[in-house]
C-alpha cells in the first residue's frame, strides 16, 4: 500500500536527551520518597516497639509504687483499725483517736486525721492543722466526690488536694456509723512520699529480666509521677524522648496519680536488633541533590554541545562561502587565460591579478582554519627566534595591499626601525593578516588602514586602526571569542568565518602577549597586541671625515 502524506516528525535528538534527563530525575525523587517512607515506616514500627517496653516498665512501676503506698501507708493507717465489715459502732472521734494510735507504725509520718458525716457536713481532726484549702476542699466537695467517683469495693482513695504549698494527698474510705455515713481519712505532705517513689524505683528491673543484661534501673529508663498535672517525683536529669515514653495510672485506690517511663535512647540497641534506626533523609536529600545537579550539568552540557553542534554547522557554511568566491574568480579567470579569450595585454595582467589576489586570500583563510583546527585540538605552538618586525610588518602591509584594493582602502604601515622581538614569524605574520583582514572587512569603503610597530619597556606593541564605527566597550572583550559578532555586524549580513580574531588571541597567549582593543583616534577601532621579549637594536654610529663620531 503506497504511503501518502508528510513523514512522521521525529523530536530533536538533544530534546529527547532531555526527556530522558528529566525522566531520571523524576524516578530518583520517586525512589527517594520511596525510600524516605519505608525509613519512616520501620523508625515507627520500632518506636512502638519500644513505647511498648516503656508501658511494660511504667505498668510494672505503677503497680509497685501502688503496692508499697497501700502497705507501707494506708493499710496500717486506715484500712487495720477498721473491721472488714462497713459499719462500725465507734464514733468518729472515738475512731480518730484510735486510727492516729495505729499510724505511729507507718513509715510515713501522717500530718492530720480527719472524719466528715457526709450526712450533716459535721467534720473532726486531730493532728496538725488542716490547710484552709484542704479543710475548705474537704467540707465542700468530699461528700460529692464519695456520691460520684468512689465505688463502695474500693478500700479507699488517694487524691492530691490543694495548691503550691497546700498541697496534700488526702487519703480516705467510707464507712457507716449506724445508719450515717462517715468519711475517715488523712492528709500527708508530697514530699513525705519520695522514699515510696526511690524504693518502687530500685530493685528489680522493670524491663524484662532478660533484657536488661543486670543493668540497674537508672541506666535504663527514668521514671517521672504526677498526681493531677503537678509532678511529684523524677529520676535522673534527661529530657524525656516523646518516642520512647509510655504513660500508666496506678491502681484505682490512686486515681489522680499516674507514672511516664521514659527509655534512654541508647536502651534502644538492647531492646531492638540494630537499635533505633537513624534517619535517612540527609543521605537521600543529599544523593537527589547531586542527582539534580548531575541532571542540570547534563542538559546544560547538551546546550554547550547543541551550541557548538549550531556553531559548526555555521562555521562550516561559512567556510564554504568564503571558498567558494575566491575559487569561482580563480576558475573564471583561469578559463579566460586558458581559452585566449583575453583581448589585450593588460586584460591578460589583470586576470593574472585576480587570480593571485584570490589565491591569497584563499591561502589566508585556509591558514586560519588550520590554526583554529590546532588551537581546537589543544595541539598549538610557535618556534620562537629573533624576529625583525620593521620588514615583517612592511611584508604582510605589502602583501595585503591587493586584497585590501578590491575594497578601495588603503594600507598604511608606521613602523620604528631597528626592533626585534622572540616571536615565531609565520604565526605573527598571521595575527596582522587577520587584524588587517578584519579592519577592511568592517570598516567602510575607501578607508585608510595604519598598521603600527613599536617597543616599549621590553614589549613589542603591534596596533592596527581602522576608520570604521568602532567597538562599543561592553563588546570590546567579546570580540575576541570565535564566531561571536556585533548585532550590527549579523544584520549587515558581512561575510567572514567569525574566527579570526580568535586566532589571534590564541596565538599572542602562546607567546605569553595580551590582546586588547581601544577607540582609535578617528573615531575606529583599534586593536593592539603585545608581546614580551623586544629589544631595539643599537644604531651604527656616523663617522666624519676627521675620524670623529656623531649620536
């Protein structure tokens, strides 16, 4: 079946590069987020795993210090002068005095007794004096609190009552006394609790035995008890990591008092195989940051070489152009003389003219290609000796003369006589080929052209001007880059391969010499080179007739 139409189009290959760029890059960040989540899944995973352990050692802690308060304090204080039974026939002061006889036993030291008849709101105590917020606390809403929270299979309940320095945990239980109902308690200070919490703290570890390799406590955890949001007691000075931190209340007995165990971060290499994992985020920022930075080097690398790819194109049909002309007025001419059609001696002298103007200027810019093409490969050089510019400069103006005269401009040589400089001859020959080439060739028709020769403090100054618009001085260092040109020059449409200059440069930075352009004094450009290692030669003495010499 025969195909009609236009071809598929078929993308750039450089902008298919860069889809491909783009592309990695895309799917390294994917990997890195990929990467990021499952770092974040497994550091969670372990973090639960050991906010476990930390329940496990504060449940284990709580139900210790419950244990040693209900011993060591409210058994022997409230729960021994007390039958099993809820009613007893004492009254209430009968029964304080013989509850404050039991409570010298305890390792406590009880600050008052008291009894509330929750009926009447009649309230006894013996001991110390009650804090007025304690009392007030005690009178108001005690009796509420036994309708609402106590639960009659409670043994009692211990609460924090009262603020800053009035703070008291008030202990009690509820009993009848006949048919009324009887709060009976006591009130001791915070601070007389710290032995209980340092005990429950001590001893047997509170992680699994086999996990704690014998280690005390203290180096493994910190424990920290609250008793309604104020704290009461904590080990050691570490900050409490929220990740490795579990909180438990103790027993029902204690309702307002709770315990948060706290793992030291380095528990977590005993507890975990591997320890805590550590987060990898820096390492996958840093790797996506090189891989973005790789990706934007590549694409502008490709730029460089799109460029340059362009820059070659151009060149080369440049190049063609420039080669064309000359070798079609060679061949033109050449067929003239071959074929006898000239009519005249001079007709025949001016097409041998022709045809050796250019020839000359197809050798000038073949020579140029070959530099360039060298300074391109890195394999420039010149063999230095000791050059006389006066005949060297004279020579190129001389031999330039008939290029120059196909544009109506003349050539002008101002050169200081007697000075020799360490250069290699053919390449300078070319750099002031290259400056006179590129003077006629952007200057207007019928210019004069000065091409100048001097030393000075060891260096030779070579300097070409031209009477054309001149070099603005932000392009005046652009200039010397290959195939770069003024806009004005591109919209002229001039011909030329744009490496001329370049050239030029090159081979004065081979001699170790700097270039430079400047406003000349009509008004052109003028392009000065200089090179180290000049020396002016001395003069030959004049002798008179009587044998005398004259400076």
């Amino acid at each position: 079946m025969p195909f009609s139409g236009r071809p598929p189009s078929r993308l750039p290959r450089s902008a298919l590069v860069v889809g491909l760029l783009l592309l990695t890059l895309v799917l390294a960040g994917v990997l890195a987020y990929q990467a990021q989540d499952a770092a974040h899944s497994h550091r969670a995973a372990a973090e639960s795993a050991l906010r476990d352990y930390a329940a496990f050692a504060g449940e284990e802690y709580a139900a210790r210090l419950g244990r040693m308060l209900d011993e060591g304090m409210v058994h022997k204080t409230l729960t021994a002068p007390f039958s099993t039974a809820d009613t007893v026939t004492e009254t209430p002061a009968e029964m304080l005095e013989r509850t404050r006889e039991k409570a010298g036993h305890t390792k406590v030291r009880v600050e008052s007794f008291f009894a509330l008849d929750l009926a009447s709101r009649e309230l006894w105590a013996r001991g110390s004096r009650i804090p007025a917020s304690v009392r007030r606390w005690t009178h108001d809403s005690l009796a509420h609190r036994v309708r609402t929270v106590f639960v009659p299979e409670w043994a009692h309940e211990s609460l924090l009552v009262g603020e800053g320095k009035e703070a008291r945990l008030l202990t009690y239980t509820v009993k009848h006394h006949g048919s009324r109902p009887v709060a009976y308690g006591f009130t001791v200070r915070p601070e007389e609790l710290q032995p209980f919490f340092r005990h429950a703290f001590g001893g047997e570890p509170l992680v699994p035995r086999s996990l704690a390799r014998g280690l005390p406590n203290d180096s493994l955890l910190s424990v920290r008890v609250y008793a309604g949001g104020r704290e009461l007691f904590r080990t050691g000075s570490r900050p409490a990591d929220p990740a490795l931190s579990a909180a438990n209340t103790l027993p029902e007995s204690f309702t307002t008092l709770s315990v948060r165990a706290s793992l030291h971060p380095e528990t977590a290499e005993m507890l975990l195989i591997g320890g805590l994992p550590r987060s990898r985020l820096p390492v996958l920022l840093g790797l996506l940051l090189l891989t973005t930075a790789l990706v934007v080097a590549a694409i502008f690398q490709l730029r460089r070489e799109y460029e340059l790819a362009r820059l070659r194109s151009e060149f080369v049909s440049s190049v063609s152009h420039e080669l064309r002309t000359p070798l079609a007025q060679i061949r033109m001419f050449g067929e003239t003389l071959l074929l006898g059609r000239v009519r005249s001696e001079a007709e025949r002298r001016r097409s041998l003219e022709i045809i050796d103007q250019e020839a000359r200027r197809l050798s000038h810019l073949v020579d140029n290609v070959l530099r360039f093409s060298r300074a391109e490969r890195l394999k420039g050089r010149v063999d230095l000796c000791e050059v006389e510019v006066g005949p060297l400069v004279r020579g190129v103006a001389e031999a330039f003369s008939p290029l120059a005269a196909t544009a109506a401009v003349h050539v002008e040589a101002q050169v200081e006589d007697g000075v020799t400089v360490r250069a290699d001859p053919e390449a300078l020959r070319q750099v002031l080929l290259n400056l006179l080439d590129n003077a006629v060739k952007y200057g207007p028709r019928g210019q004069t052209v000065t091409v100048a020769a001097e030393s000075h403090d060891g260096w030779l100054r070579l300097r070409v001007d031209d009477q054309g618009p001149g070099i603005p001085p932000r392009a005046r260092e652009k200039v010397w880059e290959a195939f770069w040109r003024l806009e004005r020059e591109s919209a002229a449409a001039v011909a030329g391969t744009g490496i001329g200059l370049a050239v030029v440069r090159e081979i004065v930075s081979l001699h170790g010499g700097r270039t430079r352009v400047e406003e000349a004094p009509g008004g052109g450009a003028r392009f000065v080179v200089e090179l180290p290692g000049a020396s002016r030669a001395a003069r030959p003495a004049l002798v008179t007739a009587s044998g005398e010499e004259v400076a």
